[in-house]
C-alpha cells in the first residue's frame, strides 16, 4: 500500500526549505525605511528655527482653498482640493502667476533675513558654550591632577 501526502504538506515543505525564516534578507526597500527611521530619530530639530517659506503654487493654494470650499462644500477630501488646484495652476498664464510668484519672493526674503539674524544668535550661543566648555575641561583636569599630586606627596611623606 501506497502512503500519499497531501498536496498542501508538500508545498509547505518546499517553502520551507526555500525560504528559511533565520536566513532572510531585508528587501532593499524595508532597508531604506529603516535607514531613514534611524536618521530621523538622531536629528532633532530646533522650535526657534524659522519655517521654509511657501512657494507660489503654496500660495496660490492657500487662496484656491478658500474658494474652492465655498463652490464645493460637500468635498471634504484634502486629495480633490489639491488636485483641483494642482490643474488650476497648470493652465494659469504666466502672468496670473505673476501675484503669486511676487509674494513668494517677498516671504522669501523676510525668511532670509530672519535666518541670518538666527544662524548669529546660534553662532554666539555656540561661541558661548565652547568657551564654558574649554574651561570647566581645563580646571576639571587641572584638579585632578592637583589631587592626584597631593596624594601622591602624602604616600612618599608615610614612606618616608
């Protein structure tokens, strides 16, 4: 007599024996994420550091919202709102980009000027803190080795 297996044992035994679950590599994608995940953990960010500014289309967006909600109150899908707006903005002329894109420059500017005024207040606050730093290093192993002196002059003196 004949003793068969199932087909459903046999094909977990091939995968089994094809992917073992110890030896399986992290697909290149997985791996990325998980890079990004640790980066993202390490850097932390500063609340006093000023926000990019907007660009046109982000202005224009803003402005598009607003209407857009007021013609199509039963859309509540951020998703549509863009899309709209993403289309509107395509068959814009250059020149009703013009306002926009004037604005823009303008918050550009004032950005730059506010990370400028907060890249000096950083550098002085680091200036500030390298110097603390130095001279705590400094007396911190100046004590110690005037500590370790001292004991050693009472070790030779018991010596003695």
């Amino acid at each position: 007599m004949k003793v068969t297996r199932s087909k459903r044992a046999a094909t977990k035994d091939k995968n089994e024996a094809v992917k073992p679950t110890q030896d399986r590599t992290v697909g290149k994608r997985k791996a990325a994420i998980q890079a990004d995940k640790i980066i993202k953990k390490q850097v932390k960010k500063d609340p006093n550091k000023p926000k990019r500014p907007p660009t046109a289309f982000f202005v224009f967006l803003e402005e598009f919202r607003k209407i857009y909600k007021q013609e199509h109150p039963k859309v509540k899908a951020v998703s549509a709102v863009g899309k709209a707006g993403g289309e509107k903005w395509k068959s814009m002329s250059d020149a009703e980009k013009a306002p926009y894109e004037a604005k823009s420059a303008k918050l550009k500017g004032e950005y730059q000027k506010l990370m400028t005024a907060y890249n000096k207040r950083q550098e002085s606050t680091d200036d500030d803190e390298e110097e603390e730093g130095s001279e705590k290093s400094k007396s911190k192993t100046h004590d110690k080795d005037y500590e370790d002196s001292e004991e050693e002059d009472e070790e030779d003196e018991e010596k003695d």
